[in-house]
C-alpha cells in the first residue's frame, strides 16, 4: 500500500485556497475514485488522468486508486486538479521521486495526450502557492501570467517532461513602466464638447465617476471610447490586483500585467451577476474586471434596475461581497463608473432642432430609473449637445489625448505625493485637510450646499472632483473658482 | 499659550460727553454714558445697525443671526451687538466674515473677556471697529450691568434689527428703549409656538417692522443710514458687465455654446457658470441649458 500528498489550491473568489490532494493506492479491485466535494469537471479528472498517464510512457497501476481531497467541507471545482492528481498517483507507484511530491504545489488542466493546458485563475494558484512557500508547477503556456515578481514558477509543457528532471525556475517577465496605448481613438478627433472633455478628463486624473446626458449622436459615446487613451497606467500593485481578478475570469491579463488601466463597456441587457459576478462557481462580474480602471454603462437608464443599483455598494465600499451557500466571497471592485444617458425615451429633450415627444412625467420616470443614491454617487454630470452641423466639417482644434494624459498623470502624482490615497477615496478630515479650503471657497461650498440641497455624500465628492481639478492646475489649496465649476457638474436635485 | 490676548497693548481710547467725537446719536438720548471707554476706531461708533437676539438662540436665531448681520457687514454697515453668547456672537461672526466691521458693546470692563474664551473674537472685532463699555476698566460684570449695557446698543444705532427675543428677555428690553429712543426697530418674525420668539412676536404686534429677508431690512437701512458703500450691491453692479451674466439672461445656453460665442476658456465659462449658479443669480434648466432664474 502507498500513499502520497500533493499541495495545490482552489479558487474562492479571486483568492486561491489550499487544497491536499492525497492519493492511497491500494489492493483491492481496480477503481478510481475522487472524494472530497468535487464538482463534475473534477471528477472527469479520473479519465484524463488514465489516458495522459499513459500517454506518456508512465503504467497506471491495476489497483484500487483513492483520491480524496482535504480539506473535506470545502467545495472544489475545476479541471486544475488533473496535474496534482496524477503527480500523487505516479509518486505514489514509485514512477516519479518523492521530491515532487513534497517540495511542490501543482495546478494544470491534462489533455489526453499529456500535455499540459492552463486554467483560469493561474496567477491567483501562482500567488496561493507564493504564500504557501512552495514552487507553482504549472502549465508553460500561462508562464507570462504566473512568473511574477517573487514567484518560483515551473513551467510544464508535457507530463513527459517529469519524467527525468524537475523544470527549472523561469525568468521572471520584466514589465513596461509604461503601456502603449492603443491610439485608435484620440481626443483630437472629437470636435466641440469642451465641456465634456474637460469633466472626463477631470475623471481620468481623480478616478471620479461621470454621466454624460445628451441626445442620441450627440458624441457621447465616442467620448466614453475616448477615455482610455488618457488614462495613466496602473502601478505595480494594481497590476497585479487587476490581473489577478483577469485571471481568474479567464481573460487574458496580459493587458492588466503590462499596466494598461482596464475598460470595460457590457452591454445594457448585463445581469445582476453579469454585472457584480455572481454564478456557481462565482465568477467575478463586469464591475470587478473594471477593477482600478473604468466601468463604462452605455444607456445606462436602460440597464435592469436591480442590476444597476447593485453598482452601489461597490461604489461606496471598492469592493462586491457575495454570500453563497458555500462562503462567502469578496471580488475586489473599485473602479470609475462613465455612464452615458438619453435625456429622454425618445433622445431629443433639450434638442435645439428636433421636438421632443416625450411628456414631462415620462421624462421624469426616465431619469428616475438611474435613482437617485446612485445619482448621489456621480461626481460629474454634463450635458453633451449635438453638435451644430457646420461645427462638425471644421477640423478640430482640441488638445491630442497624449497631451491631456501628460496633465492627468501629473494630476495624479500630485494627489500620490500628498500620501492620503487617491483623491477619489479620501473622506472626513483627511479630505479636508487635502483641499485646505480657504474662508472664500468655504462660503461658496456652504451657500451652495444650502442652495443646492446637497447631501452630506454630495458635498464630499464635489470637495473631491474639487481636489482633482486644483491638482491638475499645481495648487496646493482648493480654491473658491475650483468649487464654484465643479458645482455645475453636480446633478441637480431634480424636485 | 494663547495666540491672541486680550485685551490688547495698543487701541485704548476714552470718550467723553463733551468731547467732539462722542456719538451724537446716543449724546441725544435719554441717559448717555458719560464715559465710553473701549478699543478700537471710535469713528466705527458714529452709525450702525443692530443685530441682537437671545442667548440662549435656537439655530433659527443663528441663522438670521448670520443671514442679516452677514448681508449688512457685505453691504458696509457697522453691525453692533452685544458679546454674548448665542445670537451676538453669530452676528459678529457673520459681519466680519463678510469683509465687514462691528462693534461690540460689553456688559463689563472694555479691557475684560468675557464670556472668558471670547478674546479671539474681540480682538477681532477692534480690528476693523470697536469693542467698548461705559464701565471702569477691569469693571466685572454683573446682572445689572448688562440691562445698563442695552440702553447703549440702542442709542448708538439709528435701526435694531430684533433675530429672536423671549418676553422679558434683555434683548426685549433692548428693543424697548430703542422704541423710546425713537430708532427703527425691525423684527424676524418667529413661530407662534416657540418661546424663544413670544418677544418679538410681541414686538410686531407692537409696530415693528416685519423683516423677512434682505431687500425689507435694505429698504430700512437705506432710508436711516444712506446707501450702502460697498458690496453685494456694487457687485452685482459690477456683474451687470459680466459677459457670461448677460449672455445667459438674454439667451439661455450651454457652457460650451456660450464658451464658442464670447471666445473664452471652457474652464473660464464653467467657473463663472458655477460661481452665479452658487449664488442663485442663474439656474441650471433640465435640458442642460443655463439661464435666469
């Protein structure tokens, strides 16, 4: 009788949770059993064990096989099982030394022929096995997604491979500091909507949140599109934050890895769990792959209500709790909501040339379905106009989005150099401190606050968009011209 | 250690019935000090206007307190009060804040702080007014003394404007001798529930004037104390030329149309756009557009 364990992990949520996997090979009739709560892919295992074992060049014993995977309660899911499986049972039928066993964690998916395939979520196994203080040996082709700064990654190819040699430790992969962008849309092209460049690129350089209102074609979004080529690029621990999310949704996390802040744009029909993740097992959701970077909501009024009010709490918190009858799960989730709106059913309320048919009580549910706590949560809201016809044959004369991100990325190192966080997170006294209103910019806060009837949450995000817009100027102070312009990005209490 | 002290080094002055820069106003009362002693400019004594009301001030009190006192210290009227607690200091606040002055008239010694933690405040005020008192210096205050202090509020302004003011209350016997003294005495009206209120709701009922926002007490203070010299007013003047101010009343429009049209800086446009709306000169319409209220 031989017994063998080998470490690997399962993914809850966006971590990677330790998981045994012990195989006993034993005498009795020949089966091939899996215990432990696997789900169905886990259980396939046992077939793709037996054929790529034998595929390459290794004996599958005739004999009573147990696999049980520990810790028991935990529910495991997933085809990365396969690899772990089959080290433990060919170290336990004395093919493979013990070493593999015992001074490795091991997450791969086998085909039937041997090789080695990756799964989703490898960068989440790699950083488990990090904390687990052990070497990852998984699949080569997700090499440039697990070998991370300080990760001892070990790439397979083929279970042949093992055979005679353990797998080196792989180069680790040097990142740009800076991602090149993607130079499809510039902010040159966009003729007019001064006012609109300018409150998106003010969400750009503070991480705020933004509605765009206007009729159909008025440009709105062709200026959401536009967004990404002013972003500035993640930092090394959001990199690594967003790619992990990336991973274990199974998108590729190159882009997040090489720094480039994430964009992501679902469609109006997204459902809740679409949206805020959701599903068995839980996948993260759109919002979380917008983590560090933009949510855009195209017709955003179209968006089933429930999903969209679910967008609050991460709004607020920065993060989705998702509680399931297995656990309990948090999905990282703070990113830049970009929304864009018909002022109306019919799209032309407030045109100058075509009349509106809605009546006003339509129009009023209209605006209703976005509500007003999530109102609450948007910093910025513009009209965007259509664009008088003989503007739009003038060639453009506005900024190119690599000079408007040069001041975004200035904005932002002046908000990093302050060393409270991001400007879109601060709160309390630490934001007042920040913005250091003088008694003018106060007396224009307070009346307006009155005027206006802002609520407490109001008042904190318009200080915040307050803060940006004075970072992108150099000032130290948030002055009385800074509160009185972001005052009109502010959505009206609508009575 | 306490930044600012009082009293101060420097300021000190001592006015006497006869001498020629003693308040004609309150000369003419029925009994005028005989002494004012106090810090500060005395031609800030000449004329004013009186903002009082009770100690112990609901907010509603603070917030007409501030309302009123805050418009006629924008304006360049002199707001006099008391140093209590409560409504007196809002109003003192309020002026200065505005860029405006104020006298303080003290229930003690000119040279005394009192209540105790108000020497910030008082220095403050001497800054740009006067803070004064008909008593010795050093002179401690008593119960007496304040009823005293009241007869000269009322005498040294030409209009009292009442915030909030309980039946017997020292703000009651204030506007009392300011009706004797034959001053123009203006009330805020108050709820009819509110004990705070009894007293000036009394007063109306009386023949005070009722004054329920800015342009009533500007219509007395114009007709007692002359125009105002400075503020609000030479401002909004002053806006009559602000382009974006002019091109919205006339045709209301977007920030970006109105930035194309007058050939300024969207962020230019955006700032003054915010600036008016914050005052309530101009408003936001549901369709995006901006114009007059």
């Amino acid at each position: 009788m031989a017994q063998c364990t080998v470490q690997t992990a399962t993914l809850v949520g966006v971590q990677a949770v330790p998981v045994e996997v012990q195989v006993d090979v034993g005498a009795g009739l020949p089966t091939f059993a899996i215990v432990g709560l696997p789900d169905l892919a886990v259980q396939e295992a046992r077939e793709r064990v037996r054929s790529s074992v034998r595929a390459s060049g290794f004996e599958l014993p005739n004999a009573r096989i147990v696999v049980n995977l520990a810790p028991g309660p935990l529910r495991k899911h997933g085809t990365g099982f396969d690899l772990p499986i089959a080290i433990g049972l060919l170290v336990a039928t004395g093919q493979l030394p013990r070493q593999l066993a015992e001074e490795f964690a091991a997450v791969g998916e086998l085909a039937l022929d041997g090789s080695i395939r990756a799964v989703p979520g490898m960068l989440a196994y790699a950083l488990g096995a990090r904390s687990m203080g052990l070497p990852l040996l998984g699949p080569a082709e997700a090499t440039s997604a697990a070998s991370q700064e300080g990760i001892d990654y070990r790439p397979l190819a083929h279970l042949s491979q093992i055979r005679h040699s353990i797998p080196g430790r792989c180069a680790q992969i040097v990142q740009p500091l800076r991602p090149a962008i993607d130079s499809e849309y510039d902010f040159a092209d966009v003729v007019g909507h001064d006012l609109a460049k300018r409150a998106l690129l003010i969400a750009a350089a503070g991480g705020h949140n933004a509605l765009l209102i206007g009729p159909p074609g008025s440009g709105k979004t062709m200026l959401a599109r536009r967004l990404p080529s002013i972003l500035p690029p993640l930092d090394s621990e959001e990199r690594l934050q967003t790619a992990l999310v990336h991973s274990v949704a199974g998108i590729d996390e190159g882009a997040a890895l090489s720094g480039l802040r994430p964009f992501r744009a679902p469609h109006h029909s997204a459902s809740i769990a679409g949206l805020v993740g959701g599903g068995s097992p839980a996948r993260p959701g759109e919002a979380s792959l917008a983590h560090n970077g933009v949510l855009f909501l195209d017709e955003m009024p179209e968006f089933g209500p429930a999903a969209l009010q679910a967008l609050r709490q991460p709004l607020e918190d920065g993060c989705i709790t998702l509680v399931r009858v297995d656990g309990r799960m948090v999905f990282p989730a703070r990113f830049a909501l970009i929304g864009s709106a018909n002022p109306c059913p019919c799209g032309f309320y407030g045109d100058s040339r075509r009349r509106c048919s809605c009546s006003e009580s339509i129009v009023d549910r209209y605006r209703g379905r976005i509500g007003g706590p999530l109102m609450d949560r948007i910093d910025l809201v513009v009209d965007v106009a259509r664009i008088d016809p003989s503007l739009l044959l003038t060639p453009s004369t506005g900024a190119h989005s690599s000079a408007l991100r040069e001041q975004v990325l200035e904005a932002r190192d002046r908000a990093l150099a302050r060393g409270l966080g991001p400007t879109a997170c601060l709160t309390g006294t630490s934001l007042l401190r920040a913005c250091g209103l003088d008694t003018a910019a106060r007396r224009r806060l307070e009346s307006a606050a009155r005027l206006k009837s802002l609520s407490g949450r109001g008042v904190t995000r318009l200080l915040r968009v307050a803060r940006t817009a004075a970072d992108m100027e150099g000032r130290d102070r948030v002055g009385s011209e800074h509160i009185s312009e972001m005052l009109g990005y502010r959505a009206k209490e609508e009575t | 250690m306490r930044e600012i002290e009082w009293p101060p080094r420097t300021g000190a002055f001592e006015l006497r019935l006869e001498d020629p820069g003693y308040p004609p106003q309150l000369r003419a009362t029925a009994s005028p000090p005989k002494v004012l002693r106090g810090f500060g400019d005395p031609e800030s004594l000449m004329q004013g206007v009186a903002v009082i009301g009770a100690r112990k001030a609901t907010p509603y009190g603070i917030r007409c307190a501030q309302l009123f006192a805050g418009w006629a210290g924008a304006a360049g009227y002199t707001v006099v009060s008391g140093a209590a607690v409560g409504c007196d200091t809002a109003a003192h606040r309020a002026a200065l804040d505005a860029g405006g002055r104020s006298v303080a008239v003290l229930g003690c010694g000119a040279d005394v702080s009192y209540p105790r933690d108000s020497g910030p405040l008082l220095a403050r005020i001497a800054a740009s007014g006067a803070v004064i008192s008909e008593l010795e210096w050093g002179y401690p205050p008593a119960k007496w003394t304040f009823r005293a202090r009241n007869r000269i509020i009322a005498g040294l302004t030409k209009a009292l404007l009442v915030v909030e003011a309980g039946l017997g209350s020292g703000t009651f016997i204030t506007a009392d001798f300011a009706l004797d003294a034959g001053r123009e005495v203006m009330v805020v009206p108050g709820s009819i529930f509110a004990p705070e209120c009894t007293g000036s709701n009394r007063l109306l009922s009386q023949g005070a004037i009722p004054v329920s926002d800015i342009s009533e007490m500007r219509a007395v203070l114009e007709n007692q104390l002359g125009s105002p010299t400075r503020d609000s007013v030479v401002e909004m003047l002053a806006r009559g030329n602000d382009p974006v101010l002019a091109a919205v009343r006339t045709n209301p429009s977007r920030p970006d149309d109105l930035a194309r049209e007058l050939g300024l800086d969207i962020i230019e446009v955006a700032r003054r756009i915010g600036a008016l709306e914050g005052e309530g000169m101009i408003t936001r319409y549901r369709d995006g557009r901006y114009g007059a209220c």
